[in-house]
C-alpha cells in the first residue's frame, strides 16, 4: 500500500489545486484521476473539463489566480459586458459592481487547458498526478494508531492509504456519495440525489459568420424565461477564432406535461410532446435569432476538433446549496462535490479552485477542523447571492423575467451589477421596491450560512 499525507479524489480544479496547495506545504500528496479522453485533449487524459468557461472580474480574486500566471492559450478573450435577453425585454451589464484586481469585465477561457495549467502546476509543486484509474472505495477506521484513517481501494487493484482525504470528484459524487453516507443518520440520497440537486448542461462549439461574432465578441448572452425550469436557460459565449460555445442548462428529469403556459416559451413548440433535447433547443435558438439571414447548419458548423466530441459535450452542474465536511474524520470535500458550483450562472471554477485550495492547506497543516468556517469566509459572499437569486427566481416564467429585466434596467441607471440590489433603489417606484425587497428578504433568510444544505453538526462521528 501507498502512503501520503493527503489524498485527492478527481483532478479537476478543485482537485488540482487541492494537491497544489498542499504539497506547497510541505505534505505528500497524491490527486486521484479517473481520466477521460476529449477531442481538444488528444495527447493526455484528464478531468472531463466541462462548462462554459468562463470568469468574471471578482472572481479572479475569488479563485486567487490571476490570468497573467496562465499560459496563453489558456485564455481565449476579454469580455466587456453581459447581456439578459428575455422574451421582449433584455438587460446589459457592463460591470459587476465588485472591486476587483483584474481590469476587464471577465475572459474567456479554454477549459481542457485551464484543468492541465491546474495539473502542471499542482505536479510542480510536487503533488502526484494518477490519471487512468478510479477509486472504487473508501474504508475508514477513525481509531487507527498504526495505520492510515483512510484506505482507497483504485480500480487497478492498488491501495492508497491517507489521513486526510479530499473529495473533489464533481457534482455526480461517485465516490462522495458513498464515503458521507457512513457518517449521516440519513441516506445520502435524499439530500445530494445527483436527479433532484444537479442540473444537465448542453453545448456544442460552432464557428460563427463573421458578422454574427464580430456582434457577440465581448459578451457572454443569456436567454431567460425561453424554456422551461428552474435556472433554465441557453447561452452563447464567445471563444477566438469566430467559435463560441452555444449551450444551454436545466434541471434533470423534466417532464413537458408539468409545464404550465406553455405557449409562452418562445423555444417551445406547440407539437412538443416531451421536453426537447438539447441539440434541438440550441438549433431552435440560433434559428430564432439567425434563421431569417442564414443557413444554420451550412453557417454555423460545430467545430469537432473542439469540446469533448464532435464539437459537443454534455455534463452535470451541482445545485447551488453548498453542504459542510466532516472534518472530525479527517474528510474534506470541495468543489462541485460540496456543491459550491452554481446552476445559476452556469459557473463554478472560481469556487472549485478556492475551495480546493483551502481544504489542501489546512490538510497538509495536520487539521482540516477550520475548513467549513474558511470555505464560507472566501466564498460564503459569493454562494449567498446566487442562492438567493436562485430562490427569488424559482418560479419566473417568461413574463416575469420580461418585468424584472425591464426593472433592473431602470434601477441599473443609478447603480453598477449587483449594486441595483442597493437598499436606496427601494425609493425607486414600486417596481423596483419589489425586486430589491424580495431580494433582500430571500438573502437575509439564508444569512449565517444558513445556505448550507446540511451541516458538520448533522454528521455523526
């Protein structure tokens, strides 16, 4: 059996930076990776590396890697705005109203690269990499004097043992799942069950006309109150070289016949007689916005030496409800696993790569008992508001996304990104009272880290 001082599961930013921070320390440390091939990876597996990729300005500071210490081809493009486009109505923001050290909007990234740039220099520091086999289980004996708390048993046969495990394996919990399950008095599931908690995201990357990108270069677009669901929505996110990344999020298991106003959802179609796949969303949106000028499939090819395959990837998104670690056992999890990531706004890298971060130093530290406390201190600001936001949206349909973008376009005239949500806006009209009212309330009720789906207390050791 091989021994480390701290064991990651899943090599993706969480886990990557997980292992960096705490071999940086000083610890062994080893980063478990199932691996998976993807067509824009061609010479090396790693993480499946799926999302739209990209990062606003705060975030930068969030995450606490800058994009000047990337290799360049890890960024794509600098962003300058984001634009909400509802059924008639549409919002642009061209500032996030938090400080921050970087100077643009947000950029652009490529993913596959940003997970090997992570990779690179978790190994650098002197982390191990594994990549090709997954962790099939883990067994923990929490009074072991003479050996590791924690065995895990990998698909190759060979055994890692550890005294502080990080799981860092995404939102469909593989392993996580089954190692919490043996210190909740409830079955996992009816919490964390990977159906009610996470969303399904779709995209494919298509290159665009060039008049076509030349409109969409600098913006990350939004298509809410479109389809149907809780933080449903398409998007289109500008890459380089006249490709973007056209995608859309819902949440799993939809059924059509649960969809009131149907006819409303302007990517609906009156014959639709279950929820429509999302290739045939993605080609209703760009005919819907391109149709009347071009060919979609002529214009618009997918790019297949791009994404995971053929130009197109799908992939899961935790909820936007974090939940604590159980420290006492020598447990972290982080990233998409703890849910940290947010089907919200269809972004997460910022929280995986800090949340990872802090679960690998305190590791390497011999205590990962502060981890719940510092996790809601660096990113506890940043969780609270997409949840509360998730929440005060749960039941828009398109005719309320219309009211709330025409809204905040007038409150915005006073206030930069999320400062329309300031309390002064309240003497805005009656309008804008409701939004930041309700805003305000649904935040305040998740205050204290009251967001936490379930807490270290619930854990039983």
């Amino acid at each position: 059996m091989e021994r480390f001082d701290v064991a990651i599961v899943g090599g993706g930013p969480a886990g990557s930076s997980a292992g960096h921070a705490a071999a940086s320390a000083g610890a062994s440390a080893v980063v478990l990776e199932k691996g998976v091939p993807r067509a824009d990876r061609p010479d090396r597996l790693g993480p499946d590396s799926t999302d739209a990729a990209g990062i606003l300005d705060y975030w930068v500071d969030i995450m606490g890697i800058h994009p000047d210490e990337m290799p360049e081809d890890v960024v794509l493009g600098e962003l300058d705005r984001a634009e909400f486009i509802g059924p008639t109505e549409s919002l642009t923001m061209r500032s996030t109203g938090i400080e921050s050290s970087y100077d643009e909007f947000g950029f652009c990234m490529q993913r596959a690269r940003f997970d090997d740039f992570l990779r690179d220099r978790a190994e650098e520091a002197g982390a191990a990499y594994r990549v090709g086999t997954s962790v099939r289980g883990v067994e923990t004996d929490l009074a072991a004097t003479d050996g590791p708390r924690h065995r895990l048993e990998l698909a190759d046969g060979e055994t890692v043992g550890t005294d502080f495990l990080i799981l860092a394996d995404g939102p469909q919990r593989q392993v996580t799942s089954g190692v919490l399950d043996d210190y909740l008095p409830f079955d996992v599931t009816e919490r964390l069950s990977t159906r009610e908690t996470n969303h399904i995201a779709y995209q494919e990357h298509r290159r665009l006309p060039e008049e076509v990108f030349e409109e969409v270069a600098g913006a990350i677009k939004f298509w809410w109150g479109h389809m149907p669901g809780h933080t449903a929505y398409p998007w289109i996110f500008p890459n380089d070289d006249n490709v973007a990344r056209i995608g859309l999020t819902m949440p799993i298991g939809m059924d059509i016949d649960d969809v009131e106003n149907r006819d409303a959802y302007p990517l609906l179609r009156p014959d639709d007689e279950r929820i429509p796949q999302g290739k045939e969303y993605i080609r209703r949106l760009l005919e819907m916005e391109y149709g009347d000028e071009y060919d979609i499939e002529a214009d618009f090819p997918l790019v297949e030496e791009r994404g995971k395959s053929g130009g197109t990837e799908t992939y899961a998104i935790s909820s936007t409800r974090p939940i604590d670690s159980p420290t006492a056992a020598g447990i972290a999890v982080v990233g998409g696993a703890m849910g940290a990531t947010s089907a919200f706004h269809e972004g997460g890298d910022h929280t995986a790569v800090r949340t990872g971060a802090i679960a690998g130093e305190l590791a390497a530290s011999g205590d990962l008992s502060p981890y719940n406390d510092r996790w809601k201190d660096a990113i506890g600001d940043e969780v609270l508001r997409n949840v509360a936001m998730a929440d005060v949206v749960h039941d828009y349909d398109p005719d309320d996304w219309d009211w709330a973008f025409s809204t905040a376009r007038k409150l915005m005239e006073n206030s930069d990104g999320y400062g329309l949500f300031d309390t002064s806006n309240v003497r805005a009209g009656f309008g804008a009272a409701r939004l930041v009212t309700s805003y305000k309330r649904t935040k305040f009720s998740f205050r204290n880290g009251k967001y936490v789906q379930f807490t270290e207390s619930e854990y039983t050791l």
